[in-house]
C-alpha cells in the first residue's frame, strides 16, 4: 500500500502538481497513517528537485576557509533525532528528522550537541560559523548564550544571533546548514553538518528506501 502510495505522488510531483494537495491526495486515496504521511512528506521530492539540490551540497573538505550559517534550531533538532534513531536520509541527499517537533525544547543534552556541533565547525576549517536562532522561540536566549560559549571553548571564530526570521537571515549567505527545503531553495550552496557530526558519533540515518521498504513490510 505504502510504494502504490510512494509511486502516485512521485508522479504527481514530477508531472508539477505541488506537494502539499499531492500528498494529501494520495494519502487519503490510500488511507495512510500518520506516520507514512509525515516519512513521504519529508523525504519524497520531484526528479528536478533532486537533481538540484544534489548539485548545491558541499562535502566537508569543501567547507575550508567558508563562512557558514546555521539554521541553529534546524541543525540542533536534526541532530537530537539522529542520535535518537529518528531520523532519515531523504530523496535528495539530506538528513531529516522524524518527530513531530516544531520548536526547539532545551534538553539536558542540549549543551552536549552544542560542543560536538562546536568540534565539527573546528575540524571543516570554517572561516566563522554564524549560527541564527528565532527570538520568538523559548529560551533561544539561554540556547545562544550556550552556543557562544561552545564556540569559545572550541576556539571556533563565530557567534549567534537572535533574529526574528532566521529563514529570512540564512537566505542572504552562500554556503548555509539547514535541512529546511525552502532554505535550500534559495541558497547556493549547502552543508548537512547534522549528518557529518552524527558520522562523527557513529549514528547514521537510515536511507529512505530503506526505511520506506520496512515500513511497506510493515516491519
């Protein structure tokens, strides 16, 4: 039920129809579940859009010398659910999470990811890191503070800043780290580094075939 339902809406999106009233389409067509609706929703994309994307991502000896900004929230919940097992190799070559989490909520190893992001930015060589967080978000105050000083610790040349559109921040810089696709739409260049740090601690996200495959098997 689950690739019938993979199928139609990889048609509908490649013949132009826009995802939001495909997928809605097809999952109610098919009956599907919340949670094959929200795996196909984040990882299933047009032909053309994979094609793109694939050609905007930046390896990490490519990173060198670059400024890079961070989606900070983006980056920080992406890298929770791969530690956690809750995240997924998308379509086009990104790591995305899994739960359903729309905002940031500090947690008690939150200043742990903070170091391990701080170390990854110190071994790609980054010329500075600016991470961006929504001050509308709650404690995005206490969660900058925590990024600075990993940074500091690290010796990573960088800051954080509390802006009220991150999205519209991270749009104006060549070379930025995020997993939203409306970033990534409008960026030259980009950086998985959830996906790099998550390498670094020995947790990989599984590819979506795969994880589509069992979820068809219903395992």
């Amino acid at each position: 039920m689950l690739f019938e339902a993979y199928r139609d809406l990889k048609y509908l999106l490649n013949r132009g129809y826009r995802k939001r009233y495909a997928l809605e389409f097809v999952a109610n067509h098919y009956r599907l579940s919340r949670g094959e609706r929200h795996l196909l929703a984040r990882c299933v994309f047009p032909d053309s859009w994979i094609e793109d994307v694939r050609k905007k991502i930046l390896g990490p000896n490519e990173l060198r010398g670059k400024v890079l900004a961070i989606d900070g929230f983006n980056v920080l919940i992406t890298l929770e659910s791969l530690v956690e097992g809750k995240a997924v190799l998308c379509e086009d070559g990104i790591v995305r999470d899994l739960k359903y989490q729309g905002k940031y909520r500090l947690r008690e190893e939150t200043e742990n990811l903070l170091r391990e992001i701080a170390r990854a930015l110190l071994e790609l060589e980054v010329s500075e890191a600016v991470f961006f967080y929504g001050r509308s978000v709650s404690q995005s105050g206490l969660i900058r503070k925590l990024t600075e000083e990993a940074l500091e610790v690290e010796g990573v040349a960088g800051e954080a800043k509390l802006v009220k559109s991150p999205d519209f921040e991270l749009k104006t810089h060549d070379t930025v780290a995020t997993a939203d696709v409306g970033i990534i739409e409008k960026v030259p260049f980009v950086f998985d580094l959830a996906a790099y740090i998550g390498l670094r601690l020995g947790k990989e996200a599984k590819p979506f075939f795969r994880l589509f495959k069992s979820a068809a098997l219903g395992e």
